[in-house]
C-alpha cells in the first residue's frame, strides 16, 4: 500500500500479516502495546500479526507511507523458522531495511517479474536474521548446475521460479540463497545475463538488433540496451555498430 493523508486517525484493529512499512514524509503516531510510538522520516515500522494499534499524523500536514503485508507462513518460510517470530521494536531507522522495502514496493507496483520481487522479498527478510547462512548451505553444484540447464533452457519463457525448485525438491527461497551462495549472484540475474548473452551471439550472426529484442524476450530496444550496458559497458545499438 502506498499512502498520502493529511489530518487523518486510524482506529483501533489489527493485521492477520506481517506489516513492514516507511515513513516518507511527515511523522507517523501509534499506540502500540500499551506504548506511545513516533515514526519520524525514513522510520520504518514493524508489526506483528493481530498486533493491535491505531494510528495519526502528528499534525495537519499530513505523512506519506508505504506499507508491505506479508503472509505469516511465507514469512516464517523465507526465515526458515517454524515457531512464529516477533519484531523486537515497532519503529527501527535501519537504512538498509528501509531501502529494501522501498525496492520491494517499488517492484510490486510496477509488475516487475515474480521471480525479481521473491528476491527483493529475501533482501528484506534477510534484514531479520543473524543466521550465518554459509552454515545453513552447503554449495551443492549439482543442483546448482542442473538449475542453470533449466534456467537456460527456458530463456524464451518468464523465468517461473517455482517450477524449477519443484524440480529440485527445494524452496524458492532456500534454492534463492543457495544459488546466490554458489554462483555470487541471484537466479533472476543469471536469467538474465544469459538472455542479454544470447542475444550478443544473435547480433554477432545476423547483424539484426531487433530480431534479437524479439527472439530473446525483450520488451524493447530501451529494455535491451539497459541490460546489455550492465554486463558489457556499452549498449547492444553501440555493439553491433562496432561490429567488422
């Protein structure tokens, strides 16, 4: 949820989810287990399932916020826990957290890709655990490079997370941190680098930078030079004009 209110009171109630928010502007006012709580600009806010509060604007300016609500079972399944865990404290200035659930809003309301927003999803609940994950992860290459087989072998598709972890008998996001664990970086952006490879390998044999926004799944020629750049320091449009 993204919200802009001015002059405004919740009443009391309460969320079934996990609710992760930013104060943007203004300063955001709750009480809170029997405690009166502030979230100035760039607090983040934390409650706990049917944790009851209310909520205010201090004063008649009015605050901007965004708020994420999180299934409790995908939560506790992204911490790998199983006995339900507890925010420590309602309002926390972590930038790092906040930032995270800022690029997790921002994905979601832009359709980015699922895969793409389960990763960002990990990042933010990643911010919750101490937990040496190298411990919890055992590299297994195996796994890991029949998932890049499936991975490459479907770059004409969206890439579906689930279905590969289905495969592998694993949870996406304990397939997420062991994938980043090994390889140094997420499923989603060896999905695709491989996409922007390929598409290097088509301009090189056809000298057709549009067949190969098309034939490789891009949105466009813009969606293409953005991803080109990043791996190879140049636009796709610049490579193929350098090209003998």
């Amino acid at each position: 949820m993204s919200a802009s209110m001015t002059d405004f009171k919740y009443k009391k109630h309460c969320h079934e989810e996990y609710a992760l928010g930013v104060t943007l502007r203004g300063v955001q006012q709750f009480n809170l287990d029997g405690s009166f709580q502030s979230s100035y600009q760039d607090g983040v806010i934390l409650f706990n399932p049917e944790q009851v509060h209310d909520g205010r604007s201090q004063d008649k300016t009015g605050i901007d916020y965004v708020m994420v609500y999180i299934n409790p079972r995908l939560f506790l399944e992204i911490l790998e826990k199983k006995e339900m865990v507890r925010f420590p404290s309602p309002v926390v200035y972590n930038r790092r957290l906040e930032q995270s659930i800022l690029t997790l809003v921002n994905a979601v309301f832009s359709d980015k890709d699922e895969s793409l927003c389960s990763e960002i999803l990990l990042a933010v609940a990643e911010n919750f655990t101490q937990a040496e994950i190298s411990t919890v992860l055992r590299k297994d290459n195996i796994i890991i490079k029949k998932a890049k087989e499936m991975i490459y072998f479907g770059l004409d598709n969206v890439l579906r997370l689930d279905d590969i972890c289905s495969e592998l008998g694993m949870s996406k996001f304990r397939f997420i941190r062991a994938f980043k664990a090994n390889t140094g970086i997420s499923p989603y952006q060896f999905f695709l680098n491989c996409k922007v490879e390929r598409a290097k390998r088509l301009i090189e044999k056809q000298r057709d930078i549009y067949s190969a926004v098309t034939e490789c799944g891009f949105v466009d020629l813009a969606h293409l030079n953005r991803h080109f750049k990043s791996v190879y320091g140049t636009t796709a449009f610049q490579y193929m004009s350098h090209l003998s």
